[in-house]
C-alpha cells in the first residue's frame, strides 16, 4: 500500500504511469489531495474503476480533530489532531498582521529532553511522515477557513531528528500545484542537532532557521538542554556561523526566560559576547508555565532585552497568543493522555531512546 499523500507529484506521475495511467491523472489527483479529500471516492473526476484502483493500492491518512480551542482573546485556535493510528498531535492557528500561521508537530512526543518542555515528558513514540504534516497545515486551513501565509516548525517534536520527512514536507508544501508556500514564509527551529543543521546548510533553503539557544553557558544550557552535554555552545554556534556562510540567511535564537536559571545580567552580557559578529537576532519567550515543571517564568524580560540591545543584540520578545488556552508546545496533547488514563504523569506511550 503506497501512502499517497507523502509522494511528489513527479512521483506521484510516475506511480501512475506505471499503473498505464496518463500523467494528467497525478495532476488531477494531486489537486484533489490539496482540497483536502479523504478517501478516493471524492475524486469525482475520476472513473470508478480508477477509484477502485487507488483504494486498493494507496491509502490517506486524514487526521480527526480530537480537540479543540478557541483563544476569547485572539481567536488563536489549537488543534489536538488524532492520527490514524490513534496517536494525537498539535497545531496552533495564530493570527499575525502579516498572515495566518500555523505551528505543526513532526513527531509524536519528542526525545530531546528539554526540561522546561511538555512535549518531551512521555519521550517519543514515532515519527510523523510528510502526509501527516501536510495534513496539519492544509486541515488547520479547511477547518478554521483561514488561509494560511506561513508555516512554523515549532509543535511538537525535533524536525531536525526527522530530517528526511521534513525535507519531503517542504518540497510538497512549497509545490506550486500544491499549497505553494514560499521558503521565505516557512521556519524551522531546532534544539542544535549540529550534523543536521550542516547537512541541512547543504541544500541552501531561503527557509529561517531558528536555534533554541536559551542558554548562553554550558553549564546553564546542559542543565536545562541534555543535547548540549555532547556538544556544547562554542560548537553549536560555529554551526550557525558555517549555515549562515552557506545560506546567507540569518538565524533567529531562541531564549525561553526562565526565573532564576537564565536570566542574569551576566547571561545577557555573556549572550552578546557569543553572538557579536554573528547574522542572527534574539528572540526572547517569555517561557510557558508546564505544571510539572519547577521551572517558572522569568520576571527580567524587558531588562534582559535592554541590556542585550545596549550591546548590539537585535531582540524580539514573542507576543504570547493564545494564554487563555494551552497554546504552547504539547500541553494539550499531554492533558489529553492524562485524561484517557485517569492519572497524571504517566502514559502508555513507549519511550524511545534517550537522547542521542
Ligand atoms: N524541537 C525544536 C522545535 C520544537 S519546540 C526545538 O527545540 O527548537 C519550539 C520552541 O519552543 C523551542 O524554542 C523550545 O525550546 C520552546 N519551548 C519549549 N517549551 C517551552 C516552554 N515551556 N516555554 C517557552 N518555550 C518553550
């Protein structure tokens, strides 16, 4: 069976026509997968027989929405999709001024181990394949009538720990015949897997890069981050500079304010001495309160965000949307599980590998 979704149109072309069907039938087919249909029988252009044909050799995916919120505020809306092996994932739909965007998952839980984030408390269970991502941006759009302009690779999961589906997934959504986003309207954000973030240099993507930094130390940055006890800081940032060599694009680092643990004056000097001379901006966040986490937001953003502007540093603080309902990175997710065991804390998930 040929997970229909995840292939290329010129793939897509050439499974037909090894099936004896001419190439306008992928074209006619592909536009339909980006209407969003949900089985075969929807192709209504298509002859039964065809149909019959594609039910027999191909299957869809189409996620159900298992649940949903809608912000009072600004009209942000989650999603808790169910996939079709019963796994859940999230979206988030943000209205900005310069467009709808949408935040996707890549992965069912997360095995990076951050300590300040929901979506890797259960580890992973599996990785999405590129159908189920679309299907995250193009149902967000059907559902919620919003078009969407712009795409972040910021919900649950590490894209760079799922880096051939991810690849799949870009080419498909930027697919004139398909969703046709442009690179430039697509971010992807990594924890620092620095052979990927080299292997990904390679391709030359106008897509934005973003780095969760959060720590400008090893030793702040491996108590909250496990991936940089391997690595480290100065490694992680000569990454970024061979990326931005390669791609000319400048990277966004990201900083989640965590009272107590990276928000000194000290941190801010020592932030703008690592990226002095580096193409990149700060993006600061003010972190999300995970229940069961000790960490708790920083009250020191704003003078955070001056001492670094005093020194150079280009900073953002990330507008929060959608606090009045759990629009931040798996939390929705993981209060469904708790819920469907009666329990908290634990779930039936397998835990994967530890971080790599
Ligand atoms: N795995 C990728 C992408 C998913 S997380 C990564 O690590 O970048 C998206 C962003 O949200 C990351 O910057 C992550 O560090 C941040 N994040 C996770 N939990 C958070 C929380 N509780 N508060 C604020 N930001 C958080």
């Amino acid at each position: 069976m040929t997970d229909i979704k995840s292939m290329t149109l010129e793939e897509l072309t050439a499974w037909l026509k090894e099936r004896g069907e001419p190439a306008f039938r992928a074209k006619q087919i592909f536009h339909w997968l980006y209407r969003g249909v949900t089985s075969f029988d929807e192709m209504t252009d298509l002859s039964k027989a065809l149909r019959e044909k594609l039910s027999r050799q191909a299957f869809l995916t189409p996620p159900q929405v298992a649940r949903k919120q809608v912000s009072k505020l600004d009209g942000t809306i989650k999603y808790l999709w169910e996939l079709s092996d019963g796994n859940c994932v999230e979206s988030v739909l943000m209205r900005y001024q310069h467009g709808n965007t949408v935040c996707i998952s890549c992965q069912v839980g997360c095995r990076m181990g951050c300590a300040f984030c929901a979506s890797t408390l259960a580890g992973k269970v599996r990785d999405l394949t590129p159908a189920e991502m679309i299907d995250q941006v193009l149902f967000t759009q059907i559902d919620s009538g919003a078009p969407i302009s712009n795409i972040v690779l910021m919900g649950i999961g590490e894209p760079l720990d799922n880096f051939d589906t991810v690849m799949r997934f870009l080419t498909l959504v930027n697919h004139p015949e398909g969703m046709n986003i442009g690179m430039r309207h697509i971010s992807l954000s990594t924890c620092g897997l620095v052979d990927k973030i080299d292997k990904l240099a390679r391709y030359g993507l106008q897509l934005t890069l973003s780095v969760s930094l959060h720590a400008p130390d090893d030793e702040t940055r491996s108590k909250i981050m496990p991936v940089n006890r391997s690595v480290g800081v100065e490694k992680l940032m000569d990454t970024c500079r061979r990326y931005v060599q390669a791609t000319g694009r400048r990277i966004s680092y990201e900083y989640a304010m965590i009272d107590g643990v990276n928000d000194s004056d000290a941190q801010a000097d020592q932030l703008a001495r690592l990226l002095k001379g580096t193409l990149g901006h700060v993006n600061l966040i003010p972190l999300n309160d995970v229940e069961e986490s000790p960490l708790k937001p920083s009250r020191r953003v704003a003078a955070f965000q001056k001492r670094l502007e005093r020194q150079g540093v280009t900073v953002t603080v990330r507008r929060k949307l959608g606090s009045d309902i759990d629009a931040s990175c798996g939390q929705l997710r993981r209060k469904a599980m708790q819920s469907a065991q009666g329990m908290g804390g634990q779930t039936t998930n397998r835990k994967e590998d530890e971080v790599p």
